[in-house]
C-alpha cells in the first residue's frame, strides 16, 4: 500500500476549505483547453494541445486552490506521468487602494513520475500589485522541476491585464527564470495575450516565446525530436468557469 505525504500547500488548502465560510467565501472552479501548454514560456505538452482544469477557494484575503494539467514532458524524460497537479494557498490584501499583495506556497506534484531526480516542485512567491500590473518572485525550496542541485531556483515575472472594453482583455508579461547553479538552463520569455470574455466563458490567443540557450548547437529544453520546446508560437486557448 503506498503512503501518501501531505505537501505544506495541500495542507494550507485543506485548512482553507476546512475553515468556517462567511459572507465573502466564495468557491469556483474552470474547465479548458489550449493548442499547447506553455509553463514560463515551455512546452509542457511537446508543443500539442492539453486539457486543464481547476477548483478556486476564498474567504476574505485567504485563499487556496488545486489545478491540473496533461503534460507530456515527464514521459519524454523517460518517466510515466502523464499529469501535473498544483496545490497552492496563501494571503493577499491591499496597502492601500490600487497597491496590494500577495503571498503563498506552490506545490507542483507528478504522481509515480519514476524519474530518478523527482521533478515534485515547491515554491514560495511574493507579489505586488500596483494599478493593472503585477510583479511576482517565486523561490523554489528544494530542486527544480528534476534538476539536480536547483535548490534555491528564482522565477521573476512582470505582468499586466489591460482592460480594452467589450470584454477584451490585453495582457503582457516578461520572465525570467534563474536555475540556481546551471546557467545554461537559466532563460528569459516573454507573452503577449489577448482574451474575450462571453460570461462564464473565455476565448484566447497569446504569442509566446522563451529565449532559450543552445547547447553544442541544440536547444537545451528540446522535444525527443529536437524541437525547441520554447520556441515562438501563438497558442490558443479556451476556458469555461463556473
């Protein structure tokens, strides 16, 4: 019989979901799919479509949360998952209005991934929010997505949502991610989205690429095939919350 191990984020769900609801709680959940999965500007699905979905619990500035995603990225490392499970919770507010923050813990999981590096992820994050923009630094505590020796790992990201009426919605970003002790791994991406929202229903197209390093002349984030796994693309996406 396998033993299950509650992650710090399961744990700060469960207590979430466990605490006593007001007015303000609010539960939600959503249900997608995109043309490919791109995680900080890479294919998580060797650049194919994924479906996705995800469950959202808050109760004043206490939040928490599980998504999931099909990936293929594992099974290209010659491991078995075929799935991505993220648990997270935290606390947000405000400074004042217009200013706020944010705080939490991310745990990516990779159920009998069978890799010999476990790729199981946790990170803590920090962001501020001035106006439509937002900065973020998230900091993983133990090795990076089944890098060796990444503890310690940096992921800092600027982004903003643009509010164009209509239910048009524009939203740039730029990242870069810092792979602690491996400078080849280490790369910057940038996206630039555009959504629709039809109540309760989304469409999207976001242009994405990842400046990714080459190595004796070959992407170091590459496909078995060698295609470079951030490479420039538009992916296509659609969403469905309820």
């Amino acid at each position: 019989m396998k033993r299950l191990h509650a992650s710090p984020a399961l744990l700060l769900l469960l207590a979430a979901l466990a605490a006593p609801t007001s007015a303000s709680a609010d539960l939600s959940f959503n249900l997608g799919a995109v043309s490919d999965y791109r995680f900080r500007g890479l294919s998580q699905s060797r650049l194919r479509p994924a479906v996705q979905g995800g469950v959202d619990f808050a109760s004043g500035g206490l939040y928490a949360g599980a998504w999931a995603s099909s990936i293929q990225w594992i099974r290209d490392a010659g491991g078995d998952s075929r799935g991505e499970l993220d648990v997270y919770g935290g606390i947000r507010g405000e400074f004042a209005p217009g200013l706020s923050w944010d705080l939490g813990l991310l745990r990516y999981q990779y159920i009998d991934h069978a890799l010999p590096v476990s790729p199981n992820t946790t990170e803590v994050y920090a962001a501020l929010g001035w106006g439509v923009a937002t900065l973020k630094v998230s900091h993983s505590l133990r090795n990076l997505f089944g890098t060796a020796g990444s503890k310690g790992s940096t992921y800092a990201d600027l982004s903003a949502g643009f509010d164009l009426g209509d239910g048009f919605t524009l939203t740039p970003h730029l990242g870069y991610q810092k792979v602690a002790h491996n400078d080849d791994l280490s790369y910057a991406d940038v996206a630039v989205g555009l959504s629709k929202d039809f109540g309760g229903f989304s469409l999207s197209a976001s242009a994405v690429h990842a400046d990714v390093k080459k190595v004796g002349g070959a992407p170091v984030y590459a496909s078995p095939k060698g295609r470079n796994l951030g490479r420039t693309t538009v992916v296509l996406g659609v969403q469905a919350d309820f």
